[in-house]
DNA sequence: AATAATGACAACCGCCTCGCA
DNA sequence: ATGCGAGGCGGTTGTCATTAT
C-alpha cells in the first residue's frame, strides 16, 4: 500500500506477475489484467467514464486501453470508484436493515444494497459472510436455522435498535460500532484517487456518532435509517419508500421490534437452546457475548 | 522476533436474463 | 425462433493487514 493525498491505495507493484493473463491472438496478442488495480488504472478508467459515460463495459475496456475485461471494469467503478460510494463501518442501522432485509429476501444482495444507499451488494454480501455468518458458528447452527433466525429477531435486533436510540439522544455510548482495529480504521479512507471526489466521500464513525447524536428522532422506520455520516442527511419519506417498494411495510415490524421487551431469559425459557449451550454463548446477555460495545463482534 | 491464524474486503468466476439482429 | 453478446447477480477465492501464539 501507498498514500497518494491520504488515500490508502494500492501500489502498481503490489499486483504480482501471475496476476497478468496472456492471451494470445494471430493478428494481436492481447493480455488480460487480473488481480488489483492500480492506481493508474483507475484513474484511466475514472477519466474515461467522465468524457465518456458509463455502459458498454466491453467496449469501454478496449477504447480506454485497459488490458482488463468489461466485467472487471464494470465491477471495479460499482464497487469501488464511483461516486457516493460509502465505506466504513456499517452502522448500526445498516445493520439493522441489513438483517431485517435479509431475513426477509435472503441473498438478495443487490436488492438489500437499494435500501442501503452507497453500500454496494457486494459490500454487504462481504458483511454477512464475515460478520453474521461468523456468530451464527460461534452459536454452532446454520445461519438459516430458527435458534439463529430467533436470535436476531429477538436479541440483536433489539439491542441494535436500543443502541442507536441511545445515540439519538446523545448518550452514544457504543461508538465506534464494531470492535474496529486500526485495520479497519485505516480503510475509513477513499479509496477513490480522483481528487474531485475525496471531500464528499470521506466517513468516520465519529462524524456517525455525531449524526446520529444531533438526530432528534429516535429511530424506528426505514426512512430513519437514512441519516448519513459527514452530516449528510439523504432521508426518504416512508411514502417514497413506498413509491419504492410498495410491498415493503417495514414501519410497522420496526415497531413491533422496537416495542418488543428484550426478554434475556428467551432463550432458557423454551427449547430453542439449552442451558449449556446458552452459556457456551459466551455468558448471554450480561456476558461478554453482549456486553461492550460491540454487538456482532 | 517469527510464524500461524484470522479478519476484512477486493476481485474473479460461472450462470442467468435480456435485448437485438 | 434462435443465436449471440452485454450486463447483472450470487458464490467463491485471493490477498493483505492484523492479531495471537
């Protein structure tokens, strides 16, 4: 890695020889790219989509004299280069509608990123594959299975949704969301090297903090969900959620959540899991499991 | 200090759908 | 009707930094 105005950005060296896929042809040998982009590439391609717009992935790849693939290209300016892109922690009511989407559609990962506005579907697949489906096997079932669907609904979803209530009336007391260590603070930073974008796009925890805090309105809809980092607020109204999604009620199950006790005996109390196995949790509510600051790690 | 294990995320792959000739 | 290319999507792998031993 190297720093280009602060970016953490990946040096050209850094994509090793293997990486480049030869390919030949009779009348033009031409090499395919893989691996990471450097720093030159994107701004090849960034630069090429300004003058020329996006689309036509292929063709973009030749014209713009990129050895890499339309694919490749496509994926490396959604995923990564365009603008409004967000990246960061995911905040806790990012978490929130990503479970509560997730529960709902499954990997439906493209359609749970519409509802998480600069969050990309492969952000949050990432998400749920490192984070969820890593608790759902420290609880020793399948992600999919009832003990770890009625863990959700019943524990984590409540206790996010009382977290970001302290936030929203200045308590905020368990931020930054996750357990971050200096490795994921240092991916806070934009990765976009074109400097026209880095004002706009740089997010901490912190400034997350401070947005949630000067919220007025605790959240329990969807559309409160939508108050960015940076100060940036893009609410929609529960009517343009609608106009959306029109089969996305959403309010009302928020509000169920929200009014739903956080009962620690839950899961003791029925035969979802056992007395050992809840104590292999790591304590359970009180535990370590749930105590601290960090709710999924 | 060295090495192994782990976490996070970028990138690739294969399959599918859709539009067009 | 059909073949083909482009683009989208979900699953998987690769890479690198960090943490643990």
């Amino acid at each position: 890695m190297e720093t280009i105005n602060g970016l953490m950005v990946c040096s050209p060296s850094s994509a090793s020889s293997k990486q480049v896929a030869a390919r030949s042809s009779e009348e033009e040998p031409t090499e395919v790219r893989r691996g990471p982009w450097t720093v030159e590439e994107d701004l090849v391609l960034i630069n090429y989509i300004e003058n020329h717009g996006e689309g036509r992935w292929n063709s973009l790849a030749h014209s713009s004299g990129l050895k890499r693939t339309g694919k490749s290209c496509r994926l490396r300016w959604l995923n990564y280069l365009r603008p409004n892109v967000r990246r960061g922690n995911i905040t806790p009511e990012e978490q929130l509608l990503i479970l509560q989407l997730h529960s709902r559609w499954g990997n439906r990962w493209s359609k749970i990123s519409q509802y998480l506005p600069g969050r990309t579907d492969n952000e949050i697949k990432n998400y749920w594959r490192t984070r969820v489906q890593k608790h759902a096997k420290q609880l020793r079932c399948d992600v999919n299975s009832k003990k770890f669907q009625d863990a959700m609904h019943y524990l984590w979803m409540p206790r996010l949704l009382e977290r970001i209530r302290a936030a929203s009336t200045g308590s905020c007391p368990s931020l930054p969301v996750s357990s971050t260590s200096s490795s994921n603070d240092q991916r806070l930073v934009h990765p976009n090297p074109n400097p026209s974008h880095l004002e706009e796009q740089y997010s901490s925890s912190e400034s997350a903090c401070r947005t949630m805090v000067s919220s007025p309105v605790p959240v329990l809809s969807v559309s409160d969900c939508y108050s960015f980092q940076d100060g940036e607020t893009n609410s929609i109204s529960d009517e343009q959620r609608a106009a959306v999604a029109p089969e996305f009620d959403v309010h009302d199950e928020w509000t169920h959540i929200a009014t739903s006790p956080i009962d620690a005996n839950y899961f003791n109390q029925g035969s979802v899991v056992d007395a050992d196995e809840y104590g292999s949790w790591g304590g359970g509510i009180g535990g370590s499991f749930w105590n601290g600051d960090d709710i999924w790690l």
